[in-house]
C-alpha cells in the first residue's frame, strides 16, 4: 500500500510503498478515505510529541473494514467505521466502565494511534477490532469523509466538556482559544446548549469566524486583562463555565478569576501549566476546577447521532488530496486553518 511516512522530527513526509497490514486475532484491517490534519499530530511531525520513528500519522479517519481477524465478532467487512483515538485495553475497570481514557493498561491512555502505533495517513490502517467505531446509520460519509472523520476529535471533545462541566441553558461559557480547531467547535457545542458564548483569543483575524460559530461575544486577550474583560461583559457576576483549550498560567489564572459563584473552570489544552488560584474564592463562592481528557466511546457515539441528526456539524475548511499533505500542515503549524484540515487519502 501507499502511505505518507515520516522519517523523524521535523521531517518532510514521505509517499513511500510499505507492505499491506494483516489483520491478527482480535484486530481488523480498513481502508481509509480521509484523515483529519489536526495540531496533535502537528506535534509530533513538528517534534514536540515524542514517538518512534518512522511514523505512519493520523486518527481522525473514516474508512471501511476489509478484513477481520480470528475472534473478531463485531465487525464486519464492508462496515463504514472511525477510529478512537487512545489505545485502550478494554478490560480494565476504567474501561469496563466506559471511561477508556483512564485505562490503567495503556498508560492512562496515552498510547494514541498514528503515535504508539501507525495510523491514517495510509491506504489501510490495521487496529486492534474494539478501537474501531462504526458508524451509525444516516450518515453519508462517501459524500462527507473529511467531515465525518473530524468529528470524533473536533466535536466530540467539546460535547464531553458540556457533560464534564455540567453546562445548563441560559448560563454563560467562556472558551479560551476560541478560534483554534477544538475551541471553535467548543464555542458551536455551547450555543447548540442554549448558552451564552464569549469567545477568548489573541487572534483577532478569527472572531468573525468565532461569532459564525456561536460566539455572542469576544474578547481579544492580547489587547487587555482577559479576566477584567469578561466580568464588565457579565456585569460583575463572572462567567459560569471557562473552558481552556490553552491552559497556559497565564489563561488558567485568568479563567480561574473570571469565574463566578458555583462556577467551574475546564482544562484540556496542550500546555497543562501550573497555575494559582484562590483557595478563598473556591471555598467562598463553591467553585470546581475540572480536568477533561478526550471523551469515551459513548460520548462519541452519541456525537455522531447528533450529526446523523443535523444538529451539528463540523467545521472543515481545508480539504486537500493526500499528496498536499506538507502544505496543510505547513497551514496548521502557522495558525491559518478555520476549523479543521483534513486529507483525502488515495
């Protein structure tokens, strides 16, 4: 088969022919039509997510099985799937209790594909067969691949936040970087939740993206005190819900004094600084701080009902053949991208 590899850290990709997988017991072989070109795997061809090379990359995939191993009973050839994106066991008590994120055999779910093992940006892409998802019915993923395969990342992640957070109709949700690939999405998911949406970003050229995407409000950080900023925008009272998809001390903090009574603060962004808060603000006013780490099998499930249902729908504004792969992440690494990338793979 074709596939794009990479060599190592900061590498060009590479089309290279590589052998075919074949599916073991318990595993199951698909063909990809699209995968999406999101910042984590950015991160990794850019060298800032350490893996071992060389690397096949990519897991926001919609394909079609082609084979099954021995054992295999829930897929079947020809089932239009996606992928999960953390290896999980299956068996643990954290995955038992549908909460794969927290598998206690795969390092806390931090084995991903196209990271611990190869991934989309392949013709086939070989799994263990419980990592795939199929997808429900309804959904016409040979006229939307790029779209569908985003949305176990791109919409699902922000859908688990609404959960985690505990968002209620009519309260007020911050997102810092709002006008990244996640954080868009966040902001579609918050309004979708009948809630008042502000928008925080330091890149001014994408709040009218931002306000397409929900946002009732913005507030560019790099011109004042982001904090400051959103209690004159609810009057004093402080935001219900901040959502940083940043989670640097610098937006941590000033999520953290932006937040009113009862409020609850999630972090999930890449940075994962350490920060201060007031242990007199979170005791006096009842505060949470909240730590959210990609979604569970169900979240995604019911993520994709909501798009079979029309209720939501990801934001793809790149998409390209796979053999323009260097340019999208070329786009992605500066910033340029609205919503999400993807490749159409073949």
């Amino acid at each position: 088969m074709k596939a794009l590899v990479l060599k190592g850290p900061n590498a060009p990709f590479e089309m290279r022919q590589v052998p075919d997988p074949v599916a073991g017991p318990g595993e199951a072989v698909a063909h990809v039509l699209a995968c999406g070109s999101g910042l984590t795997i950015q991160h990794v061809k850019a060298g800032r997510l350490p893996v071992q090379f060389p690397r096949i990359i990519g897991h926001e995939i919609t394909a079609e099985i082609v084979e099954v191993g021995v054992g295999v009973s829930s897929l079947a050839v020809g089932d239009a799937v996606t992928a999960y994106a953390y290896l999980n066991c299956g068996h643990c008590r954290w995955c038992l209790s549908m909460l794969e994120p927290l598998c206690e055999n795969t390092g806390g779910g931090t084995g991903m594909v196209g990271m611990s093992c190869d991934g989309g940006y392949a013709e086939y892409i070989k799994l263990p067969a419980h990592v795939f998802i199929k997808l429900p019915e309804g959904l016409d993923y040979k006229a939307h691949p790029a779209e569908i395969g985003v949305v176990t990342d791109a919409l699902a992640t922000p859908y688990k936040v609404l959960r985690r957070a505990q968002v209620k109709a009519g309260e007020t949700v911050a997102v810092f970087g709002a006008g990244g690939g996640v954080g868009i999405h966040q902001l579609m998911l918050a309004k979708w939740a009948r809630a008042k949406v502000i928008a925080v970003d330091v890149a001014a050229d994408k709040f009218d993206a931002c306000r397409k995407a929900g946002a009732d409000e913005v507030v560019d950080a790099s011109t004042c005190d982001a904090a400051e900023a959103l209690l004159d925008l609810t009057g004093g009272r402080g935001v219900d819900v901040a959502i940083d998809y940043v989670s640097v001390t610098s937006t941590l903090e000033a999520a953290a004094k932006a937040l009113g009574r009862r409020g609850r603060l999630v972090t999930l962004g890449g940075a994962g600084k350490s920060f201060q808060v007031s242990a007199f603000d979170m005791l006096y006013k009842e505060q949470a701080l909240l730590g959210s780490r990609y979604v569970t099998r169900v979240e995604v499930l019911e993520t994709f009902d909501l798009v079979a249902r029309g209720e939501i729908w990801p934001l793809v504004s790149d998409i390209r053949p796979w053999t323009e792969a260097e340019a999208v992440h070329a786009r992605v690494e500066r910033g340029e991208v609205i919503g999400r990338a993807a490749l159409l793979i073949g």
